[in-house]
C-alpha cells in the first residue's frame, strides 16, 4: 500500500505548478518549519472546513530534486482536527513509515495521510492538494469515495523573537528629584557668583 501511496501523490503532483507564492521560499538555517492547512470538504455529507498543521526540521532537505519528510528523518509532527477529533502520526494506516510531507526542489507538493476505520468513520486521505473521504476499511476504497475536498497550505511565519525586557526607571512615579538642565546649572552658578560679589561690596562699604 505504501508504493501505491506514494505513486498517487507523485502521478498527481508531477505536472501541477506549486501550491503558493509563499512556498518558493526554501528555509536556508537549520530550523524547526511549520505549515497550516485548511481541507475544505465540497461535496457529500460532511461540507465545511477543517483545520491543522505540521511541523518539521528543515535541516534533512537539500531543496533539490524531490525529498520526503516522515518522522524518522525530519522529526515530523501532525495535528489535524476532523469532526470534532484530532488526529496525530500515530492514527495513519501505515505510521511510522508514513505520513509523509513532499517537496519538489525546496516547494511543498503536499502531505501523503491516511487515516482509516475505525480510527475514523469516514476513513480520510490527504493526497497533496486533493482530500478525498471513504467508509470501508479497504485503503484502497478510502480514497476512492464520491465525497472530496481540497487542501490548502501555507507557511507559518516564525515567532518573532523577545527585545530585551526595558531597564525600569526608578523615577518614573516621580520620587526622584529634578536634574537642572546644563544651561540652568551654569545660570545658577553665575548667579551665585554675583551674589557673592554682591556681599563682598557691600562688606566693604559698610565698613
């Protein structure tokens, strides 16, 4: 099953144009990269919009030719949340070698998951772009069903990183005293000079 897998997302996906703009951005730094998706349901039983994400390290792809992550090579993770149920790696049908995240020369072509009863009922398959729902427990049939959807994926930006916590102004609930601006200060001073003069003259002519 898992050639059969691997063989539909590759045949879909061989001639297709990449998914976004976003996704021409190959990730240069070795870091932990991470995609929503939104699969929106078009047809049968189940119409509406579900949602998740993947997160992986970017350190195993060379950005060249065409590259899988799973969890073995790429420490990929998965949450996908489906009527009212969060799915994980572990619920796909042939976990650990399988899910997988594909790339054609650093773009994302889509995730290859299969989840299947009774895990879930229907039984769900993300083939790249193309969402497909079954009911038997027949792999095969899962994604061969009359009820369809789309996926949708786009990069999430990265966290943008803490600044440095602001030192606290000990004077900002007005405790301390007023520092004389330097113009002030020479003013003072000068005046004091005077002052002093002033004395010392009158010293002398009250004498």
């Amino acid at each position: 099953m898992a050639n059969a897998t691997l063989t539909t997302l590759i045949g879909v996906v061989a001639g297709a144009v990449t998914l976004s703009p976003v996704m021409d951005i190959a990730p240069v730094q070795a870091a932990t990269i991470t995609y929503n998706f939104e699969v929106t349901v078009t047809e049968g039983n189940y119409l509406g919009k579900y949602n998740g994400n993947f997160s992986f390290d970017n350190s195993v792809l060379t950005n060249r030719g065409d590259e899988t992550i799973t969890q073995a090579n790429g420490n990929l993770s998965l949450l996908f949340t489906f009527l009212n149920q969060t799915y994980t790696l572990q619920d796909e049908l042939e976990f650990p070698a399988y899910p997988g995240a594909y790339f054609r020369n650093g773009q994302l072509l889509g995730l290859s998951y299969l989840v299947v009863p009774p895990k879930s009922n229907p039984g769900f398959f993300f083939n790249g772009e193309i969402f497909s729902l079954g009911h038997r427990l027949d792999s095969r049939n899962v994604y061969e069903g009359n009820e369809f959807g789309s996926v949708t994926y786009w990069l999430k930006p990265p966290d943008p990183s803490p600044g440095p916590t602001p030192t606290p102004n000990p004077c900002d609930d007005g405790s301390c005293a007023a520092v004389p601006e330097p113009s002030d200060l020479a003013g003072s001073i000068a005046s004091l000079g005077l002052l002093g003069l002033g004395l010392r003259r009158r010293r002398k002519v009250t004498r």
